[in-house]
C-alpha cells in the first residue's frame, strides 16, 4: 500500500495525556540502533501473537491468536482506541513508538513474513498520539508532517525516514495488518483514501543555497569513522529543513566521502547504504 492519509480519528486529549504519561513507566526496547542519528528509537509491543513480550517481529508465534501485551494493558486509552478503530481480529502487531532529538537514515525495510502462512504483514499503519513542528517524515525526496489523530499506510519498502530534530516526544501507534480483500475490514471508520501524500502535510522546504551545500561538503575534511554518524545526522537534519534535490542525503555522502580520500570511509557509507537500502530491498524482493 503507497504512503497515504487514510482518515482521522477523534482523541480525547486528557486520557490520550494520562496514557502518554504511564507510558514513561515502561521500559522500551531500543532497537535498529545501526540507523539511528541521536537518541534511541524507542519501541514497547502492545499488542503481538499470544500476547507475548518482545522486540523482533519474527520471535513470535504466530500461530496464537494476537491479544495485548503487559505494556498494552498499562494504556486502557489506548487500548480503546484500539478496540475502537480497528478490527482487531486483522491486526498482528501493535507497537508504541516514541522518537525525540533524533533522525533515522534513510532506509528500506523488509516485508517481514508470518511464518504459518508466509503471507507478508501486508499492510504498515500509523496513528499519530502525539506531535509537532520538529516531527517529519521523509519519502523518496519527499518531506512531510502526520498529524495528531491522523491514521496513515507507510509503503516502507520505499526510501524512508523519521526524525525529531527538537525536544518534542514524538509518540505514534505503529500497527502492522494483515491482507484482507477490502481494505475498508480493517477499520470500523470509512477510509478516504488521499491517494498519495497530501500537499497540505507537505513541508515546505526552501531549496538549499549553494554555501550551506559547499559547507556539508566540506566536512569532507574532517570525516572520519568516529564522527561519521554525526555528519550523516547533520545532513539528515538538513534534509528535513532544506531541498537539496534528488536522494540529497546519500548522494551528499557520497561526495564528502569520496572528497575525503579516505578509502575505509568510502567503504563505510557504501556498505551502510547497502545494508540499509539495497540489502533490505533485495530480500524484499526475494521473499
Ligand atoms: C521505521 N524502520 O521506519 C523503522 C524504524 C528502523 C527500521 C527503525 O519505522
Ligand atoms: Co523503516
């Protein structure tokens, strides 16, 4: 499914509030640290096959029938809103994703498989909890904002990637489902498909000048492999706030690597972009 606005629900924000605040009590997981610039992309499973803990998708049974976790039934708003919106029977994964001070390297994910039926988890949705300014999205060579109480598909076999790069705690529903014939199963409400991302969650992004592009470039100069991660976020973050054009992030470096002469660092960002994009896809593709 293409990344797109399926619909908006209606949050109570004081018990949306009350749930953000005991979801500090649990403790997430951490994972997919090799894509992260800053702090942790935090994760907590609510719901997963037999209601079981855990962080990788595939550790599951996924033959037992999906039911809240410990951490979900910490969150009774939540949980309603599950309950709520979605036809839970359709549902395998649900996880709760906090993000802050932090962007993701743009990445492919992999279909993940349920290993009964070897049916993909077909279908990736979003709910936002909680948002603002400093929150983006990036497809493609796109830039752009879901809103709160908005509900989205992401296609994460595209180029993706997340960031916060303010102090907002960026809270969103992570929801994976199965196929179904008619997409309109999977929830109680209508969806109005928008079809694609639509242009008023778009960011606007000024193009980026030529001595701010001439500055990263420079960096060059001082790459090397402890500081590379903070070089990829500061061109990352610049991609949030700036169009530098076409696949800016990785063709950007690219160049400060290949300027940098340095042979190990132009190895290093080719095989990070390999494990991160083409590597991903592959499999995708194979499985
Ligand atoms: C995502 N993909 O795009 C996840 C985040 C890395 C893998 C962590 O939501
Ligand atoms: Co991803």
């Amino acid at each position: 499914m293409r990344t797109q606005l399926i619909n908006k629900i209606e949050l109570d924000r004081e018990r949306l509030l009350e749930d953000l605040e005991r979801s500090l009590e649990i403790n997430f997981a951490e994972p997919y640290d090799e894509f992260v610039c800053g702090r942790p992309w935090k994760s907590a499973m609510l719901m997963a096959p037999g209601g079981g803990e855990g962080g990788v998708l595939s550790d599951f049974d996924h033959s037992k029938r999906t039911a809240f976790t410990a951490d979900g039934e910490r969150l009774p708003y939540v949980q309603e809103i599950l309950s709520t919106y979605f036809n839970l029977e359709h549902v395998t994964f649900v996880r709760l994703i906090a993000l802050s001070n932090s962007v993701l390297i743009p990445h492919c994910d992999y279909v993940e498989l349920d290993d009964t039926s070897k049916q993909r988890i077909a279908h990736r949705v979003h709910v936002v909890l909680s948002t603002a300014e400093d929150a983006m999205f990036n497809e493609s060579d796109s830039v752009y904002r879901m809103k709160e109480g908005e509900v989205w598909f992401i296609d994460v076999t595209r180029p993706h990637s997340a960031g916060v790069v303010g102090d907002t705690r960026r809270v969103h529903l992570l929801i994976d489902v199965a196929d179904v014939d008619d997409i309109e199963d999977l929830f109680t409400f209508t969806c109005e498909l928008s079809g694609g991302i639509p242009d008023a969650n778009l960011c606007d992004r000024p193009a980026l000048g030529d001595a701010e592009r001439d500055g990263l470039l420079s960096l060059s100069s001082i790459i090397d492999e402890e500081n590379m991660m903070q070089i990829m976020a500061l061109v990352v973050k610049k991609h949030y706030r700036k169009d530098g054009g076409h696949n800016f992030v990785w063709n950007t470096m690219s160049e400060i690597a290949a300027r940098s002469g340095n042979e190990a660092i132009v190895k290093t960002v080719e095989d990070l972009y390999r494990h991160t994009n083409i590597a991903r896809s592959e499999s995708a593709l194979a499985s």
